[in-house]
C-alpha cells in the first residue's frame, strides 16, 4: 500500500525549508501537518483534500505557524470544522484565496449553520472565496460580505440555505465575479453527493479560481 504520509514527509524535508506550496490528497494527519508548519516557515499555500486524519487540533497548532499564508484550501477533510476556520482568520492576515468544500450537499438548516461563515468573516484580506454545500445562511453571507471588502471572485454554489434576495444581490454587487447556489457545476472536480440522495458524483475538471 502506498504510504503518502512517508512520501509527504519526505517531500518536506527534502525541501529543506524552501517548501512554500503543497498539496496534499489522503496524505498525513495532525503529526505531519505539524511538521510541515515547523519545517515550512515560507509556506504560502497549502491546498488539503480528503485528509480526514487531520483535525481541528493539528490544523490549528499548524496554521499558527504559517503567518505568509496566501492560500488555503480545505476539500473534504470532514475533521476540520469551524474552530479551524476560525483561527486562520486570527493567525493568517495575509490570506488572499480560501476554498472550503464540504463531502455532501444538503438544504437542511442547522442549529449553528453560519460558524463557518463567522470565521470566514475574519479572514479580512480575502479576494477570492469558494465555497462549496456550505450549510451557511443569508445572514452568514451578509457577515461575509460585510467583514471581506476585497472580495472580487465568489463561488457558493450548492449553497442551498441562501435564499439570493434584494439585500444579498445589492451586497454582491461589487464583487467582479460570482457563482450563485443554483449555478452548474459541470466544472467541479471534487467528489460529492447531490441533495437528498447517498450516490457521490464527480465531474473531471480541474479546480481554477470562481
């Protein structure tokens, strides 16, 4: 069987302190991303997906160390919730680009929906946001757009909690480029289940900015 933590590791150390972008699919869990923070002062990007052996715990204790971090992605990794998003809102002023997609659509309304987007809203310095099935409401968007005034790139397709109305269009508005809930997804490379069904589908195309 493949080790891709090992090869992870190896990676990072082969790079010698001069790593400053990696992804990662089914690769490592709290004790490499940790490494990697330790070893990577440099870091500017750090794309995640399906790494469900990562968790609120290492992600954050990672990410205090990876104050030049420009862009983040968080793809299917189901342990890292919205603590983690919180904190790179606290400890990662220069983000510019964050993607956050969810392992399942859904349209059911939670007790705390918008803790994502309460976190999002502290990542001040954002361009460029995707977010994918997010559970997030209107006014979780509002706490958004309101909190991210350089905005320009949005993508909150199957986003199916947000009801786009006069207030949520006018706050759009300014923002250059956007993908409503309703919009295809014929471009999304990411696997996922449609609303109301457990059958994943996964479209072929590479992940490009909203």
């Amino acid at each position: 069987r493949l080790n891709r933590g090992g090869l992870a590791c190896e990676a990072v150390r082969r790079s010698a302190g001069q790593c400053e972008a990696f992804c990662g699919e089914y690769a490592g869990d709290d004790g490499f991303l940790i490494y990697l923070s330790e070893q990577s002062p440099r870091l500017r990007s750090l794309r995640l997906i399906s790494c469900n052996d990562v968790t609120d715990i290492g992600f954050t204790e990672a990410v205090k160390a990876l104050p030049l971090l420009e862009e983040l992605e968080l793809s299917l990794c189901g342990n890292v919730g919205a603590d983690g998003v919180y904190e790179v809102g606290e400890v990662c002023p220069q983000l510019k680009r964050f993607r956050l997609s969810r392992p399942c659509f859904s349209h059911h309304r939670l007790q705390n929906m918008d803790k994502d987007a309460l976190g999002i809203a502290n990542m001040r310095g954002l361009c460029s946001l995707q977010l994918f099935g997010n559970h997030l409401s209107n006014k979780g968007l509002e706490t958004i757009l309101d909190n991210c005034p350089h905005l320009e790139c949005l993508d909150i397709r199957q986003c199916l909690n947000i009801d786009m109305n006069e207030t949520l269009l006018e706050k759009c508005s300014r923002i250059k480029t956007i993908k409503l809930p309703a919009y295809p997804t014929d471009d999304y490379d990411l696997k996922v289940e449609s609303p109301g069904t457990r059958s994943p589908v996964r479209t072929n195309a590479r992940y490009t900015d909203p």
